[in-house]
C-alpha cells in the first residue's frame, strides 16, 4: 500500500508521499512514488501514483513520450512539455492511462488482477495559475477546488482528519508541509504497509521551479520531532478533557441529555419482544 498528499494553497503547492510497497508482510520493499517534471521558468510539475505498481511504473514511463492528437488541432501533439495548461497535461496522463489499460487491461483481468492505479498531477504552466488534478484508473480527472484544496491517494482515512481541520486556501506554505508530514505520520503509526523513506516537495506559487525537494528518512531530525511532538502534544489535550459523568453530580458538561429527536436504545428482555 502507499499514501501520497497533494496539496493546492494560494501560497503554492505541497506533496508527500511514502515509498513502500508490499505484496506480504515477507515482501515489502522501497518504490518512490513522485516524479518531478521541471523546465525552469516554463513549467514545474509532480506527479504522485499509487496502486498496482507495474501499472503506475508502465503510466510513468509512457507519460514522458505520451502524444495527444486531436481532430482539427493544428501543431504537434501535446504532451507534458508542450502543453498550454495544466488540464491539457492531466489529459495527456490520462491517454497514457487508457494507453496502457489497451495494452494490458485484458490480460490482467484473465490473471484476476484488477487495473488499479491512480494519481495526483499538480503543477503550474507559465501563462496559467497552480492548478492539482486526482486522475482515476479510467483516465479521467478531477480538479482541486477552493472548497477541497487537497487529495489522496491511496491508504487515505488516517491521515484525513488533521487535514480537514487545518487547511485552508489560505494557510501558509510552511505550516502545511507540517500538517502532511503529521498526516504522514498518523497514517503510518496505524498502518504498517506505509512507510519511510518520504518524499516532500514544495512548489512556491509562480517560480516555475523548485528547489524544496527532500527525502526523508528515520534519521532526518524534523520528522522525528514532528513524531514524537505530536504523538505527546495529542496525549496531553486527550487527558486534558473532562472524563463522561455517568451520575448526577454537577459537570458544566454533562453526557447523559436527552437528545433531541431520539431515545436512548431500548434493550430487549424477552423473546417475545419485537426489534422494531
């Protein structure tokens, strides 16, 4: 399994990702999963996937020679590098997506193996704004909005909560690489098949390039702060918040209300009683 983050700020843009994969707890080994496409002062893109690797490796590589051809459009294909736009670009992911989907699709079904693959396609293209798409196993995308200005891909649900209580369009650069490597971290305390080494880059709105690309690994000094930090940092407000009181005495917050529009549950003392 992995877990890759991809994050669209006014500031710039922010992904993480893991890079273990494993198929058995005997078989687990490193694959990074984000590639960085970068013509200084013309474009900067990174690309995140997650899923069955020999199919995200088979995507990859077709992407960078990937040519779209459109009825009517005069000039060459586009591609990565030529592309107008950043939705022209997740277009061309896409094709390489279905491309390979053509070429194995049916032999990997016969196998019983499922084409499962996906990615995060974020960047900006001199001329256009940052945009951030999440690109599915059939080729087609969606775009990150203000509303929802993150996506993730693969073991998603233990790293979500922090993200939706702290982001925001407006939060800074800085302090959202910190709230993906703390979801980074809460995915990996609860989920083995994740796991170091990490890759973080951190894209500043209108460079065109980046130079905050860092592998991290168990000895790196910041990470293993955010880990412990945050690890005693959530034991110290848990055991700052009042324990339930079960009887009458007095609690500025008291567990046992009546709720509004139902009753406690009712418990069934014969057999003769019906469940609703």
């Amino acid at each position: 399994m992995t877990y890759c983050v991809g994050i669209k700020l006014n500031a710039g843009l922010v992904f993480l990702s893991d890079s273990r994969t494993n198929a058995g707890v005997d078989h687990i080994s490193t694959f990074r999963k984000t590639i960085v496409y970068e013509k200084a002062g013309d474009r900067t893109m990174v690309l995140l996937s997650a899923g069955n690797l020999s199919i995200s490796q088979s995507v990859r590589e077709i992407l960078q020679i990937e040519e779209l051809e459109e009825r009517g459009r005069e000039g060459p294909p586009i591609t990565i590098w030529n592309a107008k736009s950043m939705f022209d670009a997740a277009r061309v992911l896409g094709s390489a997506v279905r491309h390979v989907y053509d070429r194995d699709g049916e032999a990997l079904k016969a196998a019983g193996v499922d084409f499962n693959v996906s990615f995060i396609l974020g960047g900006q293209v001199k001329g256009e704004g940052m945009r951030l798409f999440l690109v599915y196993s059939a080729g087609n995308f969606i775009e990150a909005t203000p509303e929802t200005p993150y996506f993730q891909i693969g073991e998603a649900k233990y790293g979500k909560p922090v993200l939706d209580r702290v982001l925001t369009p407006d939060t800074p650069l800085d302090e959202a690489a910190k709230c993906a490597l703390v979801s980074m971290d809460s995915t990996m305390k609860s989920n083995l098949s994740v796991g170091l080494p990490l890759d973080l880059v951190v894209y500043e709105a209108n460079r065109l390039q980046t130079d905050k690309v860092i592998c991290i690994d168990a000895d790196n000094p910041y990470f293993r702060m955010i880990r412990d930090g945050w690890g005693r940092k959530l034991r110290e407000v848990f055991d700052s918040l009042e324990d339930p009181v079960w009887n009458d005495d007095q609690t500025a917050h008291p567990l046992k209300m009546p709720a509004g529009r139902h009753g406690a549950l009712r418990k069934i003392s014969t057999r003769d009683e019906k469940l609703i």
